[in-house]
C-alpha cells in the first residue's frame, strides 16, 4: 500500500490526477453557482465533493475520505435533494440581478479575496512537506481514533450534543403542532360566505379529457387558466404548467396528419 | 508536482463559494456554496495535516465535517419553515434586519 | 493719637452699616443716627486737627497701619493710613460740611418714607470720602474713589422710580468708571515703575525715573481726575447728576467728591512736577473746563443745572491750579476749601427755595422770592457775593490767587491761562448774577400758570396739578435747614480772609505741596484790579439783561450758543449719537453675530453629522446577501492588513 | 496610615448622594434635609482639611494619599492638595449648602392646572448635586492624570441630567416648550464638553506612551512626572508636547469656557434652574480652569509658554465679547452666563500672564467669582420665581416692592462689576496687575472689561430694579427667611474676603510660587526698585 510511501513530493501520477480533477473540481464548484436549477447547483456539487473525497485519499486522509463520500454526498446531498424537491425542482431562480451593484460588488470583492488568499499562500514558506508517513503508521483510522478519544475528546462530546441538539432544533422548527380542530365543512362553507370573495368551492384543475395533474390549470370559458385551480404550494413555486396553448397547437397537427393523409389518398388514386 | 496546489485549489473553491453565497437569491444554493466553502476549508486541512505530518489537521476537518452537517439540519429546516410561511426561498424576501 | 484716623473712617461706615442693615425699625430714629455719626467722625477730626498744629510743620504727618492687605509676591498693599495736613484739610471739610448738610437733610427728606436710607447712603459717602483722603498708597485711596462713585451712584438715583433718575445715576457711575480705568492703569504703571504703589515710596522715587513713565502715570491720573471731577471731555455727568436729592447735590457734587480729582492731582504733585507735559494737559483741562462750565451755566434755567456747570468751571480753576505746579498747589486747595463753602450754601439756598416751591427747579417760574424766604435769600446772597469773588469774600482770595499764578506761568502760555481764568471769571460774574436776579427779584413769575417750555422738554413740571393751577405758596425752611445755610454762609465770608491772613493756608500746607512764589508778568495789584473790573462788567451785563427787562417765563429760543449751551454744547448728543447707539448697535449685531456664526459652526457640525449618518444608514438596506459582501470585503481587507503587517 | 482625609471628603457627598436617592419617593422633605446634611458634613471636612493644610510646607502636595489602582497601565489612585485645591474645595463644599437651601423647592412636584404631569423626582434632583459635588472634590484632589480625567468626564453625567431634567417653572411658552428647548441645552452642554473630554482623552493616553517609553514604565502620576522633568529624565520632544498640552487645554477651554468655545453655557445656564445654574458656573467650570493651573502648565511648561500669546488674545476676546453680549442680552440668566464668560477670561488671562500676581489673583478670581456669581444668579432665581419670567423686560421697579431682594441683588451686581471692597475687586485687578507687569497692551485693553462691567450690571439693575413700577411686580413679596438665609452669608463673605482676603493669599501663594517654578517664570522686576527705607527719606 503507498500509505507508508506517501511523500512529502507527489507522484506524477498524482499530479495528473489533481490537474485533471481538480479542473473538474472547479468547473463543478462554477457551475453550483452558476446553473439556474437548484437541482442542477445540488449535482454538481455533489460531483465536487466526490473530488474532493478523492483528493482526501491521495492526502493520505484515507478516513476523512470515506466519511466524505458517505456523509457528505451520501447524507447532507440528499438531504438537499429532499429539501430541494420539497420546495420545488422546477424552482428556476433568474439569475438576474434585484440588488443595485450587488454583482460588481461581490465580483470586486471575491476577486480582491481569492487573489489575496492566493497570494497569502503563495509568500507563506510552505515549501517543505513531511508526509503523513509515520503519522499514518498505525494506520490512519486508527491514529485519528487515538487522537479523538485522547486530545480531542472532550471536543468529541460537544460536537455530539451539538448534533442532537440540531436533529432536535429541525424537528422543532419543521414540525407543526396542530393546536386547533379541523374546521369542519359546514364552518368552511360559512366562513366562505362570510368574507364572500369566494362563495363556491374552488375548482378542480385539469382540463377534461386532456389533461387532468394537478399542475394544470382549468380553463376558463373564454380558454384562459385559471390560477385558483391550482394548489397553492405549486402556484407558489410559480410550477403551472398552461396547457392552453400547447393543447390548440396539438389541435393544428391533428389537422395537418389528417390532411397529409388525405393528400396521400389522392396521389394513391393516380 | 508541490502538494501547495491543494491549497490553491481549496483558496479557489473557497472565493467561488463566497461568490456563490453573494450572488445568488435561493436560499438553498446558498446553503450549498456555504457548503463549498466548508469543504474547501477541509481540503486545505487535510493538506495542512499532510504539509505537518500529523493527523490534527484531519482530526479538525472531521469535526467541520459534523458541525457542517448539524448546519445543514437547522439551517435547511429553518428554510423549509420559511417556505411554508412565505412561500418563497429567496433570501431577499426575507429582509427583515431592515427597519 | 494715631490710632484715631482709622476711627475716622469707621465712624460713619458703622453708621452706614447700622442704617442699611437694621431695617424698618430705625425708621423713626435713622436720620439722627446717620447725623450722629457724621458729627462723631466731626468731632474725631477737631483733635486731631490740634494734635496737628500742636506739632511743627515737619512733623504734621501721621500713619496708621491697621493689616496687609493683597500681599501675593512684590506685590504688597496694605490698609494703612496718612494723615498730613493735605488730608486734615480735606478730613475737616468733608466732615464739616458733610455734618452740617446731614443736619440740613433731616428737614429736607422730612417726608420721604425712605429717609433713613439716604442717611445710611450719605454715612457710606463720607466713609468713602474720607477713606480716599486718608489713604496712603493708590489702592487704598482707589477703593475709596470707587467707594464715593458708589455712594454717589446711589445717592443720584435715590429716587428710582423716576427713569430720569435711574438714568442719571447710571451714566454718572459709568462716566466714572472710564475715568477709574485711567486710576487703575495707573497704578498698574506705578506698580511695574516703582514696584509699589505707596504715596511715600512712589513720590521719593519720581526721581530716578524717566519722565516718559511719568507722563504716562499722569495722563492716566488726569483721566481719573477728569472723571470724578467733571472736567472735559468726561463732565457730561454732573449735570444730570442734579437728579439726586438737593443735599446730596451740594455735599457730593459740589463740595466734596468732586474735588477728589484736584487732590489726587495735588497729592501726585511730584509725579506731575516730573512730567511737563502732563502738566500742560492738566492746565488745557482746567481751562477749558472753567469756560465750558460757565458757557454752560448762563444758559441753564434750570437751577440746579446752572448752579453745577457753576461748580464744573469752579473745578476748572482748581485743576488750572493745580496743574500750575507749585505755584498753584496750594491755592487749588484753598478754593478747593472756599469753594466748598460757598458752593455747598448756594446748593442748599437752591434747595430751600425748591422746598419752598414745591420742588420747582425752572428759575423761569422763580422771582421776588426775597421777601418770601429772607434767610435763605441772605445765606444765598452771600454766597453769590462769594462766587462771584466780591473783594473780601472767600471767593475772591481763592480765585485772584488762581488768576495770578495762571499769569505767572509765564510766557504766552501764562498769558493764555490768565486770560482765560480772567474771562471765567467775568462769566461765574455774569452767570450768577443771573440766577440772583430771576430768583429772587423780579416779578412773581410762579403766580401764573406754566406754560410747558420748549426750550428744556426735561424739566417736568412738579408743582402743577391737573386741572386748575394752585399757585405754589412760599414759605421759609425749618431751622434744621437754615441754620446749616447760615454756617455755611459764615464760612463762604470768612474762610477766604482767614485763610490768606499772612499766607497760612499756604504754609500749613507747603510741607506737602512744596509751594513757591509765583512771578507774574503784571504786578499783584493789577491782576486784582483786573479780576474785579471783569466781575463788574459781568454783574453789569447781566443786570441790563435780566435785571432791567422782565424775564420771560417760557424761555426765547435764544442765540445759537444758547441753545447749544442748553444741551451742555452738544457734547451729550455726541455721547448719545456715538457711544450709546453706535454701542447699541455694536451688542445686537454682535448677538447676532454669536448665534448665527460662532453657535451656527457648532450647530452647522452637529447638523452635518446627522446628514452623515442618515447617508450611512442607507448602506443598511436590511439584505442579507449586501451584508455578506461587506462581510467578505472586510474579510479581504483584513487579510490585506495581516499580509502588509507581514511586510510582504 | 493616617486618616484618609482627603477620600473621606470627596466620599461624605457621594455617600449622601446614594443615600438621599434611596428616600422612598413620599418622603421628600426627609430627602432634602438628609442632602443638606451631608453636604454641611462636607463642608465641616473641608474646613477641616483647610485647617490640617500647611501653607508653605515643603513639598507641592500636602494630605496625600496614594495606592495602586490598575498596575498594568501605571494609574495610581493618588491625592494630594496644594494651596489652590484647598481653596477650591474649600468654595464647592461652602457653596453646595446654599445651592441646595436655593433649590429647596425647585424639584417639588408640580402643581397647577395639570397636577405632576412631569414628576419631578426630588431625590433625584438633591442626590444629583451631591454627586456633582463628590466628582469635583475629587477632581480637585487627584494628582494622578487618569483619575483627574475620569471624574472630569463623569462630572457630565449628574450635570446632563441637572440641566436637561429641572428647568425652572418660569419657562416662557409653556412647560412641553421649555422642556424641549432644555433638552436641547443639557445635550449641547453634554456633547461640547464630551468632544473636549475625548480630545483630552487622546493626549492623556500620548502622555502616557511618551512616558511609557521614555521613563521605562509609563505613568499617569503629576508628581512623579514633573519630578522626571526636573531630574531631565523626561523630555517631550517639542512637537509631541505642543499636541499633547493642546488636547489637555482643549477640554479646559471647552469647560472654562474660553471664547470661542463658550456657546454652550448661556443656553445651559438659562434653561437650568438658578442653583442648578450656579452648580455650573460656580463649581464645574472652576474644573476646567483650575487644571489649566495644575496640569497644563505643569505638565507642558513649554508649550505652555508657546501657547500663552494666543491664549491671551482669545483671553482678551471672551472679556470684552462676554461683556459686548451680556450687554446685549433679554434674558436675565442668559445675562449672567455671558458675565461669567467675561470673567473666564479675566481668570484664563491671569493664568496665562505668569505672574505670581497674575496667577494668585486667578486663584483668588476662581473663588470670589464663585461667591459673587451664587450671590447674584441665586437672587436672580428668587426674582425669577416670583414673576415666572426671565425676560427684564418683564420686571421693573421691583425695589419699590421687595427693597430687600433688590439690595441683595445690587450687592451682588457690584460685586460682579468688583467694586472695591468686595472680594472680586481683589482678584481682579491682581490680575489685571500681573498681566500688565509683563503683557502692557493687554492689561490696558482689559481695563476696558471693568467700565463693560459696569455697563451690563448697571442696566439690567436699572431696567428690572427701577423705574416706575410694573403691574406685576406690585405685589411681589420680598426675600423669605430661607431666601435670605442663602444670600446673606454669601454676601458676608463677599465683604470679609473683599476686606481682608489675607488669608485666602496666604493659602495661594506658596501653591502659584511652585508652578511658577515648574514653569520656570519669574515676575518682571520693577525698572526703579524702590529702596526699602523709602519711607524714612520721606
């Protein structure tokens, strides 16, 4: 195993590997930040992590390596995911600016930061690498062991009641007690009449015998959707999906393939 | 090949995080590039482990690893709660610091 | 013996003390308490007088140290006191005099329900005064100086509720305080001159200084004398000065404080024989003085107006004299002394009369009173008589000895001055004349209605009562008036004579006036005969004037000088046209001037501030993401920091 | 251990502060007569401090006491009196009483058509004073630059809420009006003199560095540094000394108040009640002067010379302007403060001349000022009290009603204008004397101040005093006991010290011949010395 070889100079071949993955690295990281998706952002970080997990190993952080496949983009990915679909896969975010100069100012100052950084690294003397090949002697599991169970341990403990208290806060704050009776239909209808804006029921989505999810909305009689018939949580990830349109283009080819075939009758009685 | 690139490439990944968090309005993206950055802080932890020829440095990512984990609950709870009130998740909506 | 001059001084200062401090239960009794202690400081001064005599001319000076004073460094000032024959005569006049008029007062302010105030008023006078005499360093006598402008201060204004009076006692305070400003500048230079301010020290070393010092300390004297004594330019005060009680005009502004300038100028002799021009400027005053005064008293109808430009020319002489040198020392004293006599019984005489007419002062509304008042009309007479320098009388020793040195200080300068003495003299001549006859000859003007009189608007009629006129019934002053009168009438004759019998006065008081003969151009005999010949025309004169003809009571418009001379030659409108308004206006736009620029820089700073921060306050537009980009600037710009502290 | 004598004094009033704050609010009468106890306890510590007090012993500071405070910054809690801070303390532990006794009534609820719509919470107001009171004791007492510097600043605290919380019920245009336009004032006074502080704050921590590298360890202490000056131990480059004593003189000049600078006290004594009023002008100013004397020219000898020409010209200015205006002013309080303003002058200009005359006659002019100026404001609040208006124009021939009031007030007017044989006369010209002895054209032109005086005491007693007598003053009552009780004392005092302030010089002299020496000034000597035996030639 090149654990105990591992030198303060990379290999070649790991030199190879960082300029190759480590371009991926960033392209992944560019497109987290630049895709309109969510979902396409949580990917390609996922991909990012994965590199990096890969970059771990090569560092002799065999441990940190797994752990980062497992729980990163094993765990917390998916936990993004879960969130994600939960408020919306489609929820495309435009890209375009609201706040006044927000960009400039953060292009400005990232820039400004990594150069600094870069630079920072670059005037720090860290010429002079010893490998982790003693410290990973004992293998490298087993030295973080030692290390947490001894120096770190008490550390250790705070970061495990840190985690309770997370899982504890996450529930609090996404768990919602219902306190009150649900109203029954009689209440809702009266209530209904009450603010009478909108005395009937809503009305069901779907267009008849077209097409009947729930992200499509009813037309009304003059072929516009209608928005209520939608339900909010869809309308709010701004997801209907306006059939109108799409239907009278669908209407047209109907036309057209029943015209072809008709031209083609013709050309057969020739 | 100097095993200093890693760093350069965490000090990358970390400005391209930052830049994320700054330019973009869903709250959840922003999670992620926090995430990026939390990552590429560990990179350069590892690296500096490997550069000091002890295992602190990993010991240190593993624990950001955790804490980063237990951010990640909270925080995308409290985005899952904001959504169900707002019915939105851009971070613009919710600017409630100002008077 | 010389523990006693303290006690001169404290004497009536208790009086003062007891009569302000003790309330309304001295009221009954005030008046002879205030009397009381004006004769207990009287009859301190007699043996001390003796005591003075009793030794020779050498020896006639006594000291009293009682404590120091301010010592801080070289400066040392301490209360004590000298007593040499310079003071004793003053001591002797002002307790005289001051007593007799006390005793006058008690009939005078009979009806005034604040009586027993003036008295306190008039003990705090005479303590002031006699502290100004019997001082022997500046300081001293500079607290005494300010203390005689306090009493004086309240003594004009003794009537406050009238706004004329209030007035008058504020101007003559201020005029004054210019005047004590040269006082205290003085000393001020006596001080880094001598590093003392002691007579003694200070005269001994006149010597050894530079006569450009002594000059200074002169000037700055002579402006304090002007001040007090009334001389030009700071005389404008003693004319509304007259607003005070009649007493407190004949006591303070004819006898006594005013002259306090010829003493302090007297007392610096030395100072001033060292300084030439010092002493012409002295004798300029004086003479200007002298003849300003009496411009302006022959065009007054007021009486008590006329009777003090009487008193600023008669001052005029003494400054004259006093600015003579040695040869004038002496007799500015003695008129000084006569003066106070005479002048103190004309006041007196006018203040009987007003009591008589309802407090009337508008000689238009006097004549033929002689019949009605003969004590006062005797008393007054003789006064006249005295002023006018009738050969015999007081007057007429004092004023011809004056004349004379004027003549003989020699040179066309000498000439100038006696002039000018000899033309005063025919002006007091004419002057008070005049005020004789329209008092008490003449037809009875008073039976008749007052027409209101446009020549003097400031005259406020007093004896008329709305609707129909009662015309005011003459009468004579109760004996507690007439008798201070007919004393001082008594000295007004015979002080002069005694006086100049075989020079006493002048001996008595060469020890400290070193004194020397002057050498008039003309012989002696001539000047008197002059003197006299220039008296008579100006009685002459003033018979054809107001003798022969009627007196109109509502007074002509008069020559251009007239009128001018009516409002004092204009200098009061000068006063009020430069300094009152124009200082006026200096304060308001100065106020002004406070709010809007220095306060309006610390409020324009204040504002600029809060328009800053409302600037910054837009940076905090409450996104999340704008924060987190300064979070990462500052970020950077700390890196930045460590990298440069890291001298990169 | 000796008794700390000195703590205790400046402890006494602290302790009544907190202990006349804890009176339960009902109990107001039991509040105010617990404040003026311990003030007179003050004032019998003060005496006694006077009286343990050596003039002339070796040594610049007397009834010392010294401990560490913070050892890592050097600052020591170190006190110690010279003849000044005697005579100072000895003014704020006398005046204080009277203050209180004035301001008997000034913090009762109010009464009237709407019954305590404003509380006004009595403990408050007595407890405030006496704190003022136990922050200017010390300051007069510290020795140690730091200590000096906090309890300088914390002196605002008790003032801001003395101005801004207690007007007099004479506001014109209503209680909401002269609420606000207090407000206003008491922020004012507090921000101007705050600016000042943390300047000064500044050049208290450059002293420190200065002498944090050039003695080793750095220190905050007067005595040890001006001893590091003599031995030449110390030596401030003349840059950082001109910066440093310009920081330390800004504050000064800010409290003093020195032209132009002094826009904050007419607004802070109009607003305020009268005892509130004189508290500021009477006892707090006298801070910023007195340090002047003790630690800007001892501290910075030469910059202080440097800076002694323009100081004396704007010395100058704040004379003749505070008179110019004061003239010019409507308001009887707004008045006073421009008076006092003239008399900053006079006392700063006296400072500045660097004469034995010049500064013993400040000395003297800090205490007569503070006498004459309680006499004269305090009478002015009775006045006010009576007719509920600050305005002359609204009072006139009050002398006729209340002849006693108005005596007292023309006492105290003359002692402004310092007549002769009164105290202020004293101080007054010993500083005109000592700035003449060495600056000639400045002592003349100050001269001018005394007939300037004359002017605005004389009017403002004409207009209210005399004159025929206004409708509403008819039926003024005059002085009640209590009032008189304020004034009289006062004005005794004025008398005594104008007659025989031997003593006071006594206490001065040896305190102003040692910073003279510190700041290595000799009085000019006369051009013609008068021998000794002059008086025998005679």
């Amino acid at each position: 195993m090149t654990t105990t070889s591992l030198a303060a100079e990379a290999s070649t071949g790991e030199a190879v590997q960082f300029w190759i993955l480590g371009t991926v690295a960033v392209l992944g990281a560019l497109s987290t930040i630049l895709l309109k998706r969510a979902v396409h952002s949580a990917l390609s970080l996922a991909g990012t992590m994965i590199i990096l997990a890969v970059f771990y190993l090569a560092n002799g952080a065999y441990f940190l390596g797994v752990v980062q496949i497992v729980v990163y983009t094993g765990a917390i990915m998916m936990l993004f995911l879960f969130v994600v679909m939960l408020v919306g896969v489609t929820a495309a975010d435009s890209l375009k600016e609201t706040l006044k100069g927000q960009r400039w100012l953060a292009a400005a100052c990232g820039l400004g930061f990594g150069i600094l950084l870069i630079a920072g690294i670059g005037n720090a003397s860290l010429k002079h690498f010893n490998g982790l090949g003693e410290a990973n002697a004992g293998g490298n599991v087993q030295g973080l062991a030692a290390l947490i169970f001894t120096k770190y341990v008490f550390a250790f403990e705070v970061t495990g009641a840190l985690l309770i208290t997370a899982a504890v806060g996450a529930m609090v704050l996404t768990h919602r007690e219902r306190t009150e009776r649900a109203r029954t239909q009689r209440e809702q209808s009266e209530a209904r009449i009450r603010d009478g804006k909108q005395v009937t029921p809503l009305p069901a989505p779907g267009v008849y015998a077209r097409h009947n999810a729930v992200d499509v909305p009813g037309l009304l009689p003059d072929g516009t959707p209608s928005e209520l018939t939608v339900n909010p949580t869809l309308r709010g990830r701004g997801q209907i999906r306006d059939v109108s349109g799409e239907s009278l283009a669908e209407l047209k080819a109907l036309e057209q393939r029943s015209e072809e075939r008709l031209g083609r009758s013709e050309e057969a009685k020739r | 090949m100097n095993p200093v690139n890693y760093l350069y490439l965490a000090a990358l990944l970390f400005t391209i995080g930052a830049a994320g968090v700054l330019i973009r309005r869903n709250a959840i993206v922003v999670f992620m590039c926090i995430e990026l950055m939390l990552n590429a802080c560990n990179l350069a932890f590892v690296a500096f482990s490997r550069m000091h020829g002890n295992l602190d440095g990993q010991i240190i990512a593993f624990f950001t690893m955790v804490v980063a984990a237990a951010e990640v609950v909270v925080g995308l709870a409290i985005i899952v709660s904001i959504f169900r009130t707002r019915h939105t998740a851009s971070v613009d909506d919710a600017s409630l610091m100002k008077l | 013996m010389e523990n006693l001059i303290a006690l001169l001084v404290a004497a009536p200062l208790a009086g003062a003390a007891l009569l302000l401090c003790g309330g309304r239960r001295l009221d009954r009794a005030g008046h002879w308490i205030g009397t009381l202690f004006a004769l207990a400081s009287f009859a301190l001064a007699v043996p001390l007088f003796t005591e003075l005599l009793g030794r020779d001319a050498e020896q006639r000076t006594l000291h009293q140290h009682l404590f120091s004073w301010i010592p801080v460094g070289g400066f040392q000032a301490d209360v004590a006191f000298q007593l040499d024959q310079l003071s004793m005569t003053f001591v002797l006049l002002i307790t005289g005099v001051g007593s007799l008029i006390h005793i006058y007062s008690v009939g005078y302010m009979e009806h005034d329900e604040r009586r027993r105030r003036f008295f306190g008023y008039l003990n705090l006078f005479l303590a002031a005064m006699l502290l100004l005499v019997l001082a022997d360093n500046y300081l001293l006598l500079y607290v005494g100086w300010e203390g005689v402008g306090l009493a004086s201060y309240l003594l004009i204004g003794f009537w406050q509720h009238k706004p004329s009076a209030a007035t008058a006692a504020k101007k003559a305070f201020l005029v004054n305080r210019v005047g004590d400003m040269g006082l205290s500048i003085a000393i001020m230079l006596m001080f880094t001159t001598f590093g003392t301010f002691a007579f003694g020290p200070v005269l001994g070393a006149v010597g050894e200084t530079s006569e450009g010092k002594l000059t200074a300390i002169g000037l700055m004297l002579l402006l304090a004398a002007c001040g007090k004594s009334a001389q030009v330019p700071l005389q404008s005060w003693l004319g509304d000065a007259m607003e005070g009680p009649t007493p407190v005009s004949a006591l303070i502004h004819a006898a006594t404080m005013v002259t306090a300038g010829v003493y302090l100028i007297t007392r610096s002799g030395a100072i001033f024989n060292g300084a030439p021009d010092a002493q012409t400027a002295v004798v300029v005053v004086g003479a200007v003085t002298l003849l300003f005064g009496a411009i302006v008293g022959c065009a007054k109808d007021d009486i008590k107006k006329a009777l003090a430009g009487s008193t600023m020319s008669q001052i005029g002489y003494m400054i004259l004299a006093a600015g003579l040198g040695p040869i004038g020392y002496a007799f500015a004293i003695m008129h000084l002394v006569t003066h106070g006599f005479f002048k103190a019984g004309l006041f007196l005489g006018a203040g009987s009369v007003m009591h008589g007419m309802n407090d009337e002062v508008d000689m238009r509304r006097y004549g033929g009173l002689r019949k009605y008042m003969p004590v006062t009309f005797i008393t007054f007479g003789l006064g006249y008589l005295a002023i006018i320098g009738f050969p015999g009388l007081s007057g007429f020793f004092s004023k011809d000895k004056i004349i004379e040195a004027a003549f003989a200080k020699g040179g066309t300068e000498g000439w100038i001055l006696g002039g000018a003495a000899l033309l005063g003299a025919a002006i007091t001549a004419f002057y008070m004349t005049r005020v004789m006859l329209m008092t008490f000859f003449g037809e009875e003007r008073w039976r008749k209605a007052p027409t209101p009189s446009p020549a003097e608007p400031s005259v406020e009629p007093a004896a008329e009562t709305r609707g129909e006129y009662t015309p005011p019934h003459p009468h004579e002053s109760p004996k507690s008036m007439t008798i201070p009168m007919i004393l001082l009438a008594v000295g007004s004759v015979a002080a002069g004579g005694l006086f100049s019998i075989n020079e006493a006065f002048v001996k008595w008081l060469e020890p400290v006036t070193d004194f020397e003969h002057g050498h008039p151009p003309l012989s002696a005999s001539a000047i008197t005969t002059a003197t006299i010949v220039v008296m008579v025309l100006g009685v002459a004169l003033a018979y054809f004037q107001y003798g022969r003809k009627p007196v109109p009571a509502v007074a002509p418009r008069g020559s251009l000088l007239t009128r001018a001379a009516r409002r004092d030659l204009l200098q009061d409108d000068f006063n009020h046209a430069v300094l009152v308004r124009g200082g006026g206006e200096l304060t308001r736009a100065l106020v002004q001037l406070d709010h809007s620029v220095v306060d309006g820089a610390v409020r324009g700073t204040a504002a600029s501030m809060g328009g800053l921060s409302g600037r910054l306050r837009q940076v905090q537009n409450g996104f999340a993401r704008s924060y987190a980009v300064q979070m990462l600037g500052g970020a950077a710009v700390l890196i930045a920091a460590t990298l440069l502290m890291r001298g990169v | 251990m000796s008794f700390p004598l000195l703590t205790a004094t400046a402890a006494v009033p602290a302790i009544g502060a907190i202990a006349t704050a804890a009176v339960p609010a009902a109990k107001r009468t039991v509040a105010k007569w617990l404040a003026l106890l311990f003030s007179l306890a003050t004032l019998v510590l003060a005496a006694v401090v006077a009286v343990r007090f050596t003039p002339g012993a070796k040594g610049p500071f007397q009834l010392t006491e010294s401990h560490a405070w913070i050892r890592s910054f050097g600052v020591r809690y170190e006190l110690g009196v010279d003849g000044i801070a005697v005579a100072l303390i000895a003014l704020t532990a006398l005046l204080v009483p009277f203050v209180i006794l004035a301001g008997w009534h000034d913090a009762d609820p109010m009464e009237g058509p709407e019954p305590n719509r404003r509380w006004r919470p009595t403990q408050g107001f007595f407890a405030l004073i006496l704190a003022v009171e136990a922050m200017v004791v010390i300051s007069f007492e510290a020795t140690d630059v730091f200590l000096f510097y906090i309890f300088f600043e914390a002196m605002l605290i008790p003032m801001y809420f003395l101005i801004g919380g207690f007007g007099d019920r004479a506001g014109s245009g209503g209680e909401e009006h002269s609420a606000s336009l207090r407000s206003q004032a008491a922020v004012k006074f507090l921000l101007y003199n705050l600016a000042g502080g943390l300047i000064m704050l500044a050049a208290v921590i450059g002293l420190y560095a200065a002498t944090a590298d050039q003695l080793g360890s750095g220190t905050f202490s007067l005595t040890e540094i001006v001893q590091a000056r003599a031995d030449g131990k110390l030596a401030l480059g003349t840059g950082t000394e001109r910066l440093l004593f310009l920081g330390f003189f800004f504050a000064f000049a800010v409290k003093a108040p020195l032209w132009p600078l002094h826009t904050w006290l007419p607004g802070a004594m109009g607003e305020s009640t009268a005892p509130v009023a004189v508290l500021i002008t009477a006892v707090v100013d006298k801070v910023g002067t007195f340090a002047m004397l003790r630690f800007c020219l001892q501290l910075f000898p030469e910059a202080s010379s440097w800076a002694t020409p323009v100081i004396l010209v704007l010395a100058l200015v704040s004379i003749l302007y505070g008179a110019l205006l004061a003239v010019g002013q409507r308001d009887i309080k707004r008045l006073i403060a421009y008076a006092s303003i003239s008399h900053f002058g006079f006392i700063i200009m006296g400072i500045f001349a660097m004469t034995s005359q010049g500064q013993g006659g400040a000395t003297l002019y800090m205490v007569n000022h503070g006498i004459s100026t309680a006499a004269l404001m305090l009478v002015a609040g009775f006045l006010i009290s009576r007719r509920g208006s600050r305005l002359i124009a609204d009072y006139g021939g009050v002398q006729k009603a209340a002849p006693v009031l108005a005596g007292t007030f023309l006492v105290g007017g003359l002692a402004t204008l310092s007549l002769p044989g009164l105290a202020p006369f004293v101080s007054e010209f010993l500083v005109l004397v000592g700035t003449f002895s060495r600056y000639p054209a400045v002592g003349i032109v100050a001269t001018v101040g005394i007939v300037l005086a004359a002017l605005y005491v004389l009017v403002l007693y004409q207009r209210t005093m005399t004159g025929p007598v206004k409708s509403e003053v008819r039926a003024m009552p005059d002085l009640k006991a209590r009032e008189l009780a304020v004034v009289a004392p006062l004005i005794a005092l004025l008398l005594f010290l104008g007659v025989y302030p031997k003593p006071l010089t006594d206490l001065v002299n040896p305190a102003v011949d040692h910073t003279l020496s510190v700041v290595d000034q000799h009085d000019p000597r006369p051009d013609v010395p008068v021998k000794a035996d002059a008086e025998a030639a005679k």
